[in-house]
C-alpha cells in the first residue's frame, strides 16, 4: 500500500475518502507533522496502490487497512478518516484493538431512503463529468466560477479552494473499476454495522460540515445512535470536506483528539443552525446541473487549437 510519511512524534493515520488519494490532505498535513508522525495512505486502486483483487468493499478495505497497519508494526494508531475512509476509521473502532483515538470526517454510509439513489446518483454523474473533463481541468480548477460549479456538492465555499489542490481532487475523481464497485458497495451493499455502549475504549469524535450536500448532516442521528461512544463536532460553513474548507479547525480537532484535550461542543444539536435536508439535496442538483451547462458552454465555444 503507497503511503507518504511526514513529520515527528505520535503515529497518526490518514484515510482518504472515494475517488481520492493522500493528496486530499494537502491542506493539513504539514501543520500536522510539526506534533505528529503523520502516514498519509492510498487505499488499495485509487492514487499509487494497486486494487485489490477478487471482492471490492468497506470490508475487504478494512481487511487490508489492518494487515498494513500490522506489517509495519502501527497497530494501534490514531487514524483519521474523510468520507468513505471516515466510515472506515469508524468499522476499524468497532473492530477493537486496531486503532487508537479516531476522527470521522463526515462519514458515508448512513443514508436512508431516497438518499440513498440520491447518493449514488449524483456520485456517479459527477465522476462520470469529471472523467470526460480531463484533458481540460487545469483551466477549469484554475477558474473560480468553474471551480465553484465542480465542487458545489462538495465544498460550502469552493471557490476558496486553491487551484492546484483541485486539480489534485479531480485528477483521481473518475469511475475507475474500484470507484465503481466501491460506489454500489455503499449506496447497495453491506449496512454499517454499530458497536453496543462502552464497547469502544479509545476516543471518537465524528466531524460533520453543517452544508454537507453528499452526506446529509442528519444522518448524524444514525451515526450516533449506531456508535453511542462518539461525540458530535459540528463545522459551521462547511461542506462534505472539511479539510478543504476549514482546514485549520480540523487540524486543531485532530491534535485535540489524539492527545486527549478535545472538550465536547455545547452546541451540537443536529438542527442548530443547520439547512433542511431537502433544501440541502436540492442545492446539490442545482450545482451538478448548473456544473453539466456550464461545461458544455466552455466546450462549445472554447477557441478551436
């Protein structure tokens, strides 16, 4: 499994989410590694590890995230997940004796109903969209307007996000073989399986962007209610990541976390402060809409070479 390695002091395990790769932590990771020996992963078929081969899923992932971190002697490591690799960190926990202190960073996998082909759906349309846009998207992530159509679903505030670390996102966001099984794994497959009161010894504190238009912010409930140990953090003006949106808050969550200072959020009620659910998934479809117009405008009257 390709990792990156930075920094000093106690181990910490970064999980990329799907269609990513370590690069999704570019924002953070140096800042991390003035306290922290911090190992950045690609999971098995995105970024520089081969897939696996035979089943594609949470478990065989979480299956291979335990034998790296056991052949390199990490068993124990406080991890950090965004996305699917959020939901990973989390099944990792439920496991027990795998890993330390966790933070899950809007985990997926805790749709319900029409959330879930909503989920799926607009997924795969955007990958779908972006694959077709390589050979263009360094002038797209390099322009604010088409940056912030690209990233509507997944950023509060996208056209903060610095271009090079778009593109980076982008480069990996397409409907590879593992994508594709990956992305019916968790919108069809296997249910996220809970772990009963007082089961999980180490801390965890799941993290979640109140504009989160991928995973909704009121799939916290089940979150919760499925891991009874976690605290709640809420990140106001923020989307599905938090990293790119307030990545300095999510750097001082982790050291907190990981060295045990984090005090609890008073105000991390699901509905404080928060956009109705239906209004969030209807911002989403205007943004994947208005990203599909404005694509083919920028194709139709892109001077011919």
């Amino acid at each position: 499994m390709n990792y990156i390695r930075r920094g000093t002091g106690k181990p910490l395990l970064l999980i990329h989410g799907l269609g990513s790769s370590h690069r999704s932590w570019d924002l953070i990771i140096d800042k991390l590694a003035v306290n922290r020996d911090v190992i950045a992963i690609d999971l098995p078929g995105f970024g520089d590890t081969p897939p696996l081969p035979g089943e594609v899923s949470i478990r065989t992932l979480a299956d291979a995230v335990t034998d790296f971190l056991a052949e390199n002697d990490l068993t124990g490591i406080d991890a950090v997940g965004s996305s699917m690799g959020a939901r990973l960190v989390l099944e990792l926990a439920r496991r027990g004796g795998i890993l330390g202190a966790v933070v899950s960073l809007d985990p997926g996998g805790f749709w319900q109903g029409w959330e879930i082909p909503f989920f799926y759906h607009s997924i795969r349309l955007s990958a779908q969209l972006v694959n077709g846009l390589q050979p263009i998207l360094p002038a797209l992530t390099g322009n604010p307007v088409s940056r912030t159509l690209l990233f509507a679903q997944f950023s509060a505030h996208p056209w903060a996000i610095p271009a090079q670390n778009a593109l980076n996102e982008l480069r990996t966001f397409t409907p590879t073989p593992t994508f594709t099984k990956l992305l019916d794994n968790l919108a069809y497959g296997e249910k996220q399986k809970g772990a009963p009161a007082d089961s999980i010894e180490q801390p965890v504190v799941i993290g979640w962007g109140r504009q989160d238009l991928v995973c909704f912010p009121n799939q916290s409930k089940l979150a919760l209610t499925l891991f009874p140990d976690a605290q709640l953090h809420w990140f106001s003006h923020c989307g599905h990541f938090p990293q790119l949106d307030v990545p300095e808050e999510v750097t001082q969550l982790i050291l907190d976390v990981t060295d045990g200072s984090y005090q609890p959020q008073t105000n991390n009620h699901p509905k404080q402060g928060m956009v109705t659910t239906k209004k969030l998934a209807d911002t989403a479809l205007i943004g994947v809409g208005a990203a599909l117009v404005f694509v083919g405008l920028f194709l139709a009257f892109r001077p011919a070479r």
